[in-house]
C-alpha cells in the first residue's frame, strides 16, 4: 500500500527585513487580501522551499479583529501554499478589513487569483542554449 506524502508545510517568516524585502517585490490584490512575493535570499533558508508571513495593518481593526485577519490567512496559506506556491519564494499576505467577513471558500478563491497574478508578473527563467 502506498503512502500518500503531502507537500512540505511552508516555513514562516519573522523578521521585519524580510517582510520588507517582499514588499519591494511583485505585489497583486484579489478581493479581500494582498499578495507580495519575492525571491528567497540563499543565505536565508532553503532555496527549495517555499517561506510565508502575514501581516494586517491597524486599519483592519483592533488588536482583536487583527489577529483573526490573520488567523484566516494563515488558514488559506496552508490550504493553498503547498499546492500553488513556487519553491524558492517568500509570500507576504496582507489583510484587509474584508478578510475579516469573506466567506472562507471566496477567501481561498482571492489567493488562488492573487497567487496567479504575482506569478504572472515574476520574470521567466532563461532558457538554456
């Protein structure tokens, strides 16, 4: 019987220059949330893996309605991440006061689409001659 392994679970980012560093990045909004993505530095992790953060500004609400913002992205992140990141990026997902009272299927739907737009944008990758 064959054992079904699931997509590694996405490392979480914590220090305040990456998240700066994202926020240079590729930018895309869908609906309720912001995505920023940039490449993963080498000498800040796995090159391989794929490296997340949240974040909700204070126009979302208080410190209560905050945290629950990012509660659900961090739900849709590891629903949608695994399948839908690209190894070797960091994602930042920014709330917004929507994200607090979206449906959570429509929530998903607004990462699916803003995840395919920041991919969009990034550069190809040179073919080899």
């Amino acid at each position: 019987m064959a054992v079904k392994s699931s997509p590694p679970k996405p490392a979480r980012l914590r220090i305040r220059a990456d998240f700066l560093r994202a926020a240079r990045g590729i930018r895309r909004s869908a609906g309720c949330l912001t995505v920023e993505t940039c490449l993963t530095p080498g000498e800040s992790g796995p090159a391989d893996g794929i490296r997340v953060g949240f974040t909700a500004s204070r126009k979302v609400g208080n410190a209560v309605a905050r945290n629950r913002a990012k509660r659900r992205l961090r739900a849709a992140a590891a629903a949608l991440l695994p399948l839908y990141g690209l190894p070797g990026h960091d994602y930042v997902l920014v709330g917004r006061t929507a994200t607090l009272t979206r449906p959570f299927p429509a929530l998903l739907e607004d990462l699916k689409a803003a995840l395919a737009g920041a991919h969009a944008k990034l550069p190809k990758p040179k073919a080899e001659a």
